[in-house]
C-alpha cells in the first residue's frame, strides 16, 4: 500500500487521462503497452509515463511493456472508479440540466439522488427520472441521506450559502460550477470547472499566436 | 509593448482569477489595492502577485499598490476581452444548449452567431434566437462568414472530423467539450473542458483524504 501513497496533485491530474486512453486500448483487445507506444498515443514522453505509473506499482516489464487490464484495475482503483458515489445536484438552471442529462456520469458510478433550485417553475420538473425538490428541503435532505458530492450550478452569489449546508451535513466533495472559490474545511475537497475562465484563457492565447504573427 | 510578450502559460492560466477579482473590486468602488490586500483576497501570495503583474508593465507602486482601473483594463486587454470574438456551437445537445444558453459569454464579447446539429429533431430549433442548423451546412456556412472560435460539443467519434472542417475555414481557436485530444495545425489554440476528467480528479482525491483519515 505504500507505494499508493504520496501521488502528486500532478499525477492526479494525468491519471484521467491514462484512463480514458487505457480503456480504449482495452476495448480494441490490445493487451500489452510498452511506454514508447502509450507515449505515442497520449503525448507524454515515455520517461514521463514511466515516472507517473511507478508511482502506483510494478506495472511495467522490461521487455514486455504494461499488461493494459491490469493497468487499467489499478488506475481505476485508485480514481475511485471501482465505487459508487451518491451525489445531488444545486441548481438546475443550463449546466444543472446538462450535468443531469449526462448519461455518462452514471455509468461511471456517479449516481445522481437529488437536484434542489430555488425556482418556482423548475421544482417538480424531472430530469433523467430525478424530480427537481425545492432548495428549502436539501437541509432536511441531506440530514436523511448519505451523499458524497454536492455538484454546484447555482449563481454566484448562491454558492457560498450553498455550499455551507453541504458541508454541514458531511458532504465530502464539491464539484463546482459557480465562478467562485469556495470557502471549505481542510477535510472537503473541490473541483472547480471555471466556464468562464477557460473562455477567457483561449481568448488570451489567441491574442498572444496573433501577436507573434504581427510581429 | 516588450512587456507583453513572453507571458508564460503559467501566468496566462492565472489572468482570469486576476480579472474577476478585479472586476469585483471596481464594482466594490476600490481605487487601489495593495499585493498584500490582493493576496487575502485571491489566495496567490503577495511576491507571486508582483511578479504576475510584472509581466505586463509597471502598475505597482510602492506604498500605493496597485490602481484597480488601469490594472483592470491591462488584464482585459491582454486577455483579449476588449475585442468580440465570432462563434459557433456545433452540437446542439445537453452541453451545447447550455453554452449556448449561458448568456454571460455574450457579454464578455463572445458573440454566438451559429448552431449546427446532426439531429432532425433539434434542427430548427431556436437558442437564444440562433436557429440550429443542419450540420451539412457547417463547411459552406464558415466559408461565407468569418468565425473566430468554433465551441465543439458533439460526441467523441465526431469531434475530430468537425475540428478539421472548422480549422480548414480559418477558424483559430476551439473551445472543445469533447473527451478526446484534438489533432491540430500549430497556429490553432485548443482550450480543452473536459468534464469526466474533472469528475474524476475530484472522486481520485477524495479517496485520497479518506485513505489519509484511515491511516
């Protein structure tokens, strides 16, 4: 188990990556890897690759390259991909309902229990089978029901308030649509997905590949 | 204008944190802000923010701190938020919807002028008074109007045949939904939004603070 501990913020957030890539492998049957053709695939160099899956155990043989199921076990391991989260939804505004819709968090393990706003002509609404509750009631909710993650779509203004009450009531992750940064204890983790912000940062390196054209 | 160049990928991932605290403080009627006092706010340290702000011109002045107004005007112009940009969506479903509904984007300058689909059932479909069109028309309709970012939220197997058809009419920046790694010509800027992956980040630390509480 040892060698499970210590994985750096950035190999976490390759390890998506290597899933995606890994299960496509398995699905075309493919079932060994060297480092070389999974560097050709993914992008990382092949020392990076090397570096990044030893973190997590003997994989790779000399020779032989990595068995790509049981790769794929251990990352899935290690994602959490091999549980079930419950998980509910604030606001079902544009991206509330997207999220909803997403079919693939399910199959992931994502499991969505509840979906709370605060607007009069969106409770009672169902989504994917889930009836949209007033936000009133998701203190009481979630004192009756374990939840692992809060997803949050609400404004702004909204999320802070939003969050308290997860988090009151042991909500332990935060995937957070709002452009905000969240005031959280140590023990909660956040993910935050900033619409806005990745907009912004395309528009910004545009402007820097148009500079270096000008020039 | 030396100033402005070499900006690193780094900083440029930072600007829209920059920006959005900034706008805050213009809306709060703050005419100057120390990097200490930014530092609280944003969660950057203070030398971090000096040196960020370097980057572009000399903005600080010791024992004054920063004019918000001017600091703020840089940033947009850097991030290219002083211009509009021409886009298009081009999948209509859950996410694409979402985007195209989410009004904010328009105020920032990114004017959505198209919407294609593959879906009979969408075409026709009117989004924030864009009609989904058939997406058959996308290669004659990029010919005839200019488009600065193409927003790509159609499934994985066809997000690479619409990235080429997009980067073929001169289309320099793609905001892309799709869970794949696009295949690109240099001077085209892909700004990725993967959600699964963020899912999955968020569920991998979890189970990393709950292995830590365990120990």
């Amino acid at each position: 188990m040892d060698k499970k501990k210590n994985i750096s913020m950035a190999v976490i957030r390759r390890l998506p990556k290597y899933h995606r890539y890994l299960e496509e492998l398995l699905k075309s049957d493919v079932d060994r890897i060297s480092s070389k053709e999974l560097s050709e695939k993914i992008g990382f160099t092949a020392s990076q690759i090397r570096q990044d899956l030893n973190c997590f155990g003997d994989f790779g043989q000399q020779g032989y390259g990595y068995n790509v199921k049981d790769l794929c076990r251990e990352i899935d391991n290690i994602l959490g991909l091999t549980k079930t989260y419950n998980t509910i939804i604030v606001g079902a505004g544009n991206i509330g309902q997207a999220i909803a819709n997403y079919i693939n968090f399910q199959k992931m393990g994502f499991d969505l229990k509840a979906i709370f706003d605060i607007n009069p002509k969106l409770i009672g609404l169902k989504i994917q089978d889930v009836e949209v509750q007033d936000v009133d009631n998701i203190d009481k909710y979630l004192q009756n029901n374990r939840i692992d993650i809060g997803i949050i779509c609400v404004p702004s203004k909204n999320a802070q308030k939003v969050c308290d009450i997860i988090v009151k009531n042991n909500v332990n992750g935060i995937w957070n649509f709002a452009p905000v940064d969240l005031l959280i204890p140590e023990n909660v983790i956040v993910e935050n997905v900033h619409l806005s912000e990745s907009l912004l940062t395309l528009s910004c390196l545009m402007q820097e590949v148009n500079k270096g054209q000008e020039e």
